[in-house]
C-alpha cells in the first residue's frame, strides 16, 4: 500500500469522499477511481461500467470493481447521463490500476447540472481527507 504522499492526486481533478474524480472536459464530465481507490483494492480483475445512456444522480451507484481482495461500487460524482464508456477496459481492467486518471477512465456523463462540480473536493482538502483516513 502507497503512503498518502505517494499517491497521485491530479490538481486539475475534483474529488468525491468515496474515491471517485471527475473532470470537466469540454461539455461533458470524465469519470474513474482515483490512485488511493485502486491501491487499496489491489489488481483489478473486472470492471462493471455503466450503460451508455443511462442516468444516474450524484451518490448513485453506477458500476462495480472486482479486485482479486473485494468489490467495490462506483459512485457517481454527479447527476447525468452517461455518454461514453470506457470500452478498453472489458479486456484490459488493470489499465485502472496502472493509470486511474488517463487510460483507466470509467465513463464519461453529459452532466444534468454542472455546478455539482463545485461541490466535490479540490485536491488539497482530497488529500487532508485521506490524512485523516490513515491516522
């Protein structure tokens, strides 16, 4: 397991309490899991996406992880559409350990109200949250 200076934590990303980030590209919003999500479950075996045009509100459930130690959901950073999937990771599930916040993307959302953005975590308090989490 990484120690919490050690994992990648994007300035251009927002992150949710659950481990989830998103980022706002053009119109639509990118999904995954970030850096400290997937070192915590370990090699990453499958990866249940959502369905593309499927709408979920923020917090909702919205696909799974299956790692060779558990299952863990995906969250929803926030309420949309979904728009696009990540189809290389039918095949290639570890890219979302191997790269979480590039080719290890989940989904992509057509948000329902953008400004949800504003209340998820910029990385400074990300990484005090994750401080607070290893003590």
């Amino acid at each position: 397991m990484k120690e919490i200076s050690e994992v990648v934590t994007p300035e251009d990303i927002r992150y949710t309490e659950d481990h989830e980030w998103a980022r706002l590209e053009g119109g639509k919003i990118r999904i995954g899991v970030t850096d400290y999500a997937q070192d915590q479950l370990g090699d990453i075996v499958f990866v249940e996406v959502p369905q593309v045009g499927k709408s979920f509100k923020k917090s909702e459930e919205c696909g799974t992880l299956e790692s060779v130690k558990a299952v863990a959901e995906i969250y929803m950073p926030v309420s949309g559409e979904i728009i696009g999937i990540n189809t290389a990771l039918e095949n290639s599930p570890g890219l979302v350990n191997t790269a979480p916040y590039s080719d290890g993307w989940i989904a992509d959302i057509k948000p329902t109200d953008p400004s949800e953005m504003d209340g998820l975590l910029a990385r400074d308090a990300y990484v005090e949250m994750l401080k607070g989490i290893k003590e």
